[in-house]
C-alpha cells in the first residue's frame, strides 16, 4: 500500500499553470463596473424618489402618533432602518413641519438624545 498518496494535500504548486475557464460573470455582479454617471441617474429616478418620499411621510406619521419621539423609536415604528431615519426627518425640519422638542436620556440606548414633535403652525 502506498501510503504517499493518503496523506499528500494538494498545494498551489501542484499544477504551476492553473487552466483558467473563460465564462460569463454572474447577473448579480453585472452593475458593479456601471459608470458613475448610471448610478447618480439611478439615484435621482422617479421609483428611488417615489420611496424616499413614502418614507419621509411614514416618519411625519410616526412623529405625529409618538410625538415627543426619537430616531430610535421612529425606527422602530415605521421599520425604516436607524440610518436612514435622519434624512428623512432633515427633510421635515427643512420643510418646517417637524421641530425639536427637548433633549433626554433614551431608555432604550441610555444615550442623550433629540426628541422631535409635529409644529403647531400645521
């Protein structure tokens, strides 16, 4: 019984000029060299826009239900990740129709935080 050959794990230097098969790339990676240009077009398109608008108004009803409220707890409201809720809320505040409420301690992060509430003037 040869026993070289049960215990020989095969290295980079087996085959020192590997064949390389010539195939199409996955659909998935086809957008990854798409020009800039594309991808700022894409941003500004009607469907992208259309989604930022529907989430700034989910976070214009979450303030007006929670009010005062948080980012954390707009978050947690609407389901709009944590990261994304600021724009959306920048965007009401810009609008004058969300303001600051006060500052305090959030009981979910124990972090100092801003809450927001609905103006008046609405």
């Amino acid at each position: 019984m040869n026993n070289m050959n049960i215990y020989h794990q095969p290295t980079l230097f087996d085959n020192p000029f590997p064949t390389v098969a010539l195939t199409k790339p996955p659909k998935s990676t086809a957008g990854i060299n798409q020009p800039l240009a594309n991808k700022i077009d894409s941003f500004y398109s009607r469907d992208v826009q259309e989604k930022r608008t529907s989430q700034k108004e989910r976070v214009f009803i979450a303030i007006q239900l929670l009010q005062p409220c948080s980012d954390y707890q707009i978050s947690e409201f609407t389901e709009i990740p944590r990261h994304l809720v600021p724009d959306r809320r920048g965007k009401l505040i810009e609008e004058n129709r969300v303001g600051i409420s006060h500052s305090a301690v959030c009981p979910h992060t124990q972090k100092t935080v801003t809450y927001y509430k609905i103006n008046g003037d609405l």
